[in-house]
C-alpha cells in the first residue's frame, strides 16, 4: 500500500471472442479485441499518477497470470470472484477496507475518454467525500466509490446491471450520503460510441483507441 486511496479496476482477459462482445458484431472479433486492449492501456495510462493505488481485478479469476503477461508484473493483480457484477464491487470494496486503506472506487475497463486531470479529480474527491457517482450517458455509471467510514453494500444489492435504471437507482441508495458528482463519460459498447468519442476526445486522450478506431474508418 502506497497510499490511502485505491482504484479497484474491474477487466476482463484479452481473449479473442471474449471482450466487447456487441462491437465485435460490427467490427469482427479481431477488431474489437484490439479496441479492449486499447481501451485498458490508454484508462491505465490515465490512472498512472493519480494518487491512488490501482488494483486490477480480472476476469476470468484463472486468467491472472495472462493478464500480468500483457500488463506487466509491476501491477497489483486480483482474481475477480464468481457471481453478478454487484457481488464483484461488494467484494473488491470489502477487500479494500479490509487491508486499510480510508477510501476506494471501482472502475470498468471501457471508458477511455477518462483524462488524466479526471483521474486526479476522482482520487480527490474520494478522500474528501463520503461518496461519489461518474454517470454514464445509458444511464449507469463509470465508477462509484466511498470512504470506508460511509460504505454503503448495499448499493450492489438486488441492482439491474446493464439498465438505463441503474443510475436513479443507484442514486436513491446513496441519497443519504449526499454523493459527488463526476462528469459523464461514455463507455465503449457501439460503434457509434467509438465515433463520439473520436469526435469529442480531449487532445492526448485515448491516443491507442483513437488510432484502431481511425483505422476501422470510425473517425477523422
């Protein structure tokens, strides 16, 4: 443990048929593998120096040592345990509190958009916050995240994951905690995703996204 705060990062293992799944029938399995893979290394690169730790929960759980081979062996690597995507965070925020550190927030794998300065806003906000919320534009959400004195479970409890009611849902549970607020970022599960993001992308950003989603013809 290097500091108070730590990113739980949920991904998945680079496996050919296996990630981005509704991409890949626009763009072929090929394509869409090389978007996640794209898609990890830019958030990671975003994530380096934001004053959290940074732990990286994978997917299949078997499929660790696969993955430090791609990411390399200086991360931090947890097998994701089995169940719904609820009792993965309830988990992976358990784990968190349980080695110490003050405050924690879960984030996935497909939001490359995320910018460095918002990576260092996410860190600051959760140590001063007892919760936060970054809303996604399909009605979920990119990452949430507490304090460990304000931890709320059951805001993983009995949620429909992959739903545009996920948010407001999620909202009500956390209302009491008066949660922070990030700004809405996409995640990357159309094309159509792929060309906002290209159309819209701050300078620098997603530079490894941007370049196979120009190759594929999906941006400028």
């Amino acid at each position: 443990m290097t500091s108070s705060a730590c990113i739980l990062y949920f991904l998945r293992a680079p496996r050919l048929g296996r990630v981005k799944t509704r991409l890949a029938r626009d763009l072929g399995d090929e394509a869409a593998l090389a978007l996640y893979k794209a898609f990890v290394e830019d958030m990671l690169d975003s994530l380096a120096g934001c004053g959290a730790d940074v732990a990286l929960w994978v997917s299949p759980g078997g499929d660790v040592g696969m993955v430090r081979h791609w990411l390399g062996g200086d991360r931090f690597y947890l097998p994701q345990p089995e169940g719904d995507l609820g009792h993965k965070m309830e988990h992976a925020f358990g784990w968190a509190f349980a080695q110490g550190y003050v405050s924690a927030a879960a984030l996935g794998s497909d939001v490359p958009g995320l910018t460095p300065k918002l990576a260092r806003s996410l860190t600051r906000l959760m140590r001063s916050e007892p919760a936060l919320v970054g809303p996604s534009p399909d009605g979920g959400y990119w990452t949430i995240g507490f304090q460990s004195a304000s931890y709320l479970p059951q805001v993983f409890e009995g949620m429909p994951w992959s739903t545009s009611e996920l948010f407001g849902l999620t909202m009500d549970v956390l209302a009491p905690l008066q949660p922070a607020l990030l700004p809405e970022l996409m995640d990357m599960d159309t094309v159509e995703d792929l060309r906002r993001l290209a159309a819209g992308c701050p300078e620098g950003v997603a530079k490894r996204t941007l370049a196979i989603a120009r190759g594929l013809g999906l941006g400028s």
